[in-house]
C-alpha cells in the first residue's frame, strides 16, 4: 500500500471510528512515517542526554537495492507480517510460514498487543504504526520480506487475463537500468538486479507496485508456475473492515465511546477505492483529502495534514531541523519538549513495536527472526 491509504485513508477510518481530528491525524501520520523513517542512530544531546532510534524503511524503495532491502528487522515485522501458512512440501516449512498472508494468526496477535497497549504515552503512534503492517497483509500476501526463490514471479496478466506485455518490459528494463549511477554501479546493478529478479527476489520487487495500486485487477505467474489471480479493490475493502474492526477494539478495551459504521461511508470507500485509478499516489491522496474536505463521510467536512520533513513536521518539532539531510547526531540541543514530542514518541512506538513482534509474538510461532 502507499501514501493514499496509508495516510488518506487511513485518516479516514479513524474518524469513521470515533477518533478525534487531532488523534485521527496522528493515528495517520504515525501509519505513513512507517514509509518515512528511514533514518537510525543515537542521538547524543548537549545536556548529556541520549536516544537511540531505529528505522521502519529504507531511503530507496528500490527492488534492486537487494542487500540493504534484506533486513529482517524492517521488511518482516513492518511490512510484511508472516503468515505462518505451510501449504506444500516444494520448499523449506520455515520459509513458507514467513510467506505474509492477510489476517494471519501472526497478525491478529500483533493487533491484540496493539490494543493493551493503547494506554502508552505513545499509544496513537503504536496504534498507526499497527495499522500500516495490518494492512499491508492484505496488499502483499503471497509474498516474503526475505530474499527468496518464493518470491519469483513469472508472466504477469492484465484484468482480461492477457499477458501484461508493457509491464513485463518495463519490469526487465528497470532492473537493469541504472538509473544516475557511474558505470562499475551500472554493471553492479545488473548483475545484481538479475540475480534478485529471477534467483531469490525480495518481496513484491518482482511485481514492481502492481500490489500497492487500490484500482488494480490482475494476475502473476508464482514461483511454482501456478496462476495467482488479485483483486486489490476486494482485498482493500476487506483489510479497510478488520481495521474498523481493529480501531473498535481499541476504543472498547480503553473504555472510549464505539460508533456503528455507516454503511454509505463504506460504500464512498469502495467507490473512490475502485475509481481512483491514477497510478501516482499523491495524485490519488490529493483526491482523498478533497473528498474528505467537501464532508463526504458522515463525520462531516474534515482534513489533515502530514509531512515528512520541513516546516510543520514531527522531525521540526523535535529538533527544528527541516529536512532529514540534516540529521546531526552529535551536540544536539535538548528541547525542552524533545520527550513528549511526537517524533519522539513515534520512534518510541516502532521501538515497541519491533520489540513486541520479534521478541513476543514470533517466538510463539517458533520463528525467531531477532
């Protein structure tokens, strides 16, 4: 999934749930900084102070970066949950079951931790930060964050079945563009991107974003030769129901006020899910936030806002610093509300996060990817 529903929507069914514009916004933004950290290390303040802060993506989303996009700790536990599924005997159990699958036992233990924990300090950061790998289960299903042959896909099909020719070439030619980079990088790149596209992939990389578009039907050739058919638009409105689902449990084991959803904001949802079938996300987060301000859902005319960097930002906040360019991790000033900022108590949140994925519910599945 990508900025549209990991902010845009998100947002949205925050509202729908009874959250507040304030707690909505940073439910959302929480959920869409998970794309954004891509920064980690200590920071060693001038009062003497320390804090050590980790990082939930990678600056490059880029397939062929495969040694940097191998990292357990940020492709399993953030964006692709394991579904602990063993469905054949053509290949390892233990890699099988890292396979992400939507709504995974995994999952659902994830987001039971997410609700009795809901009570921190950072409890709207940690319930973001939940919200965007809960989701994306449903987006990258039948895929692993590891590099691995369980990723590699064949054909790829358009909605009526034929073969997707356009996206097969633009696919070959990515992978071994490269794209700015001095000619030993080129040459690097190619050997590389073949080895990742068509030995052991990472993830989705072999599909590119086809996963990642709400509007999108089609089809790809798995690893086993079998045909694998997806209705992200079906998929998108079920995932947007066990987050409704999700954010109601939350409210109920905290002792907030439950609201019954309306069945015409659900309806709205699958209308723009299905119709908005730019293939620019911001494009496509623009029409969410328009649609949001005109008072579309029942909740009536809201907005929010979010940036990653610059004025306005958690980062600013934190640190009046304006882009992440300028990160300094050493003599940083203290701010006076540097610990109940929300950069900070975000990063707190994916620190718990992390920790409580790989440390508590995994091992209960015999998986120890600490």
């Amino acid at each position: 999934m990508q900025i549209d529903f990991h902010l845009g929507v998100t947002y949205i069914l925050a509202r729908m749930s009874g959250f507040s514009p304030f707690e909505a916004n940073t439910i959302a933004s929480a959920s869409q900084f998970v794309d954004d950290a891509v920064n980690q290390g200590t920071i060693l303040f001038q009062n003497r102070s320390a804090y050590q802060f980790i990082c939930s993506a990678h600056r490059m989303l880029d397939y062929r970066n495969f040694k940097e996009l191998a990292t357990h700790h940020v492709w399993i536990p953030f964006h692709f949950i394991p579904g602990n599924e063993v469905r054949n005997n053509l290949v390892d159990p233990s890699v099988q079951r890292l396979i992400c699958r939507p709504n995974s036992d995994i999952a659902q233990d994830i987001v039971k931790s997410c609700v009795q924990n809901f009570h921190r300090p950072y409890g709207y950061h940690l319930l973001g930060v939940t919200t965007h790998a809960y989701a994306d289960t449903w987006a990258h299903q039948g895929f692993a964050g590891i590099t691995h042959e369980v990723n590699r896909v064949g054909d790829i099909f358009d909605d009526a079945g034929s073969v997707d020719t356009e996206m097969l070439d633009y696919r070959d030619q990515y992978f071994k563009k490269g794209r700015y980079r001095p000619l030993w990088r080129k040459l690097f790149d190619t050997i590389a991107a073949s080895f990742v596209s068509e030995t052991s992939p990472i993830g989705h990389g072999p599909v590119l974003s086809y996963p990642d578009l709400p509007y999108l039907q089609w089809a790809y050739q798995d690893w086993q030769g079998q045909t694998v058919k997806r209705d992200n638009p079906k998929d998108y409105m079920e995932a947007i129901e066990h987050v409704l689902d999700f954010y109601a449990r939350a409210r109920e084991h905290n002792q907030l006020t439950t609201i019954k959803r309306q069945q015409t904001d659900l309806k709205r949802l699958e209308e723009l899910i299905r119709g908005l079938d730019h293939e620019e996300p911001e494009e496509r987060l623009a029409r969410w936030k328009t649609e949001t301000a005109r008072g579309a859902f029942s909740f009536g005319q809201d907005t929010w806002s979010y940036s990653a960097e610059g004025v306005g930002s958690w980062l600013e906040e934190a640190f009046d610093w304006d882009n992440n360019d300028e990160f300094e991790l050493i003599n940083v000033p203290f701010k006076n509300n540097f610990l109940t900022s929300n950069w900070k108590r975000m990063h707190d949140a994916l620190l718990f996060y992390r920790f409580s994925v790989l440390h508590e519910v995994l091992p209960k599945y015999d998986i120890c990817v600490s």
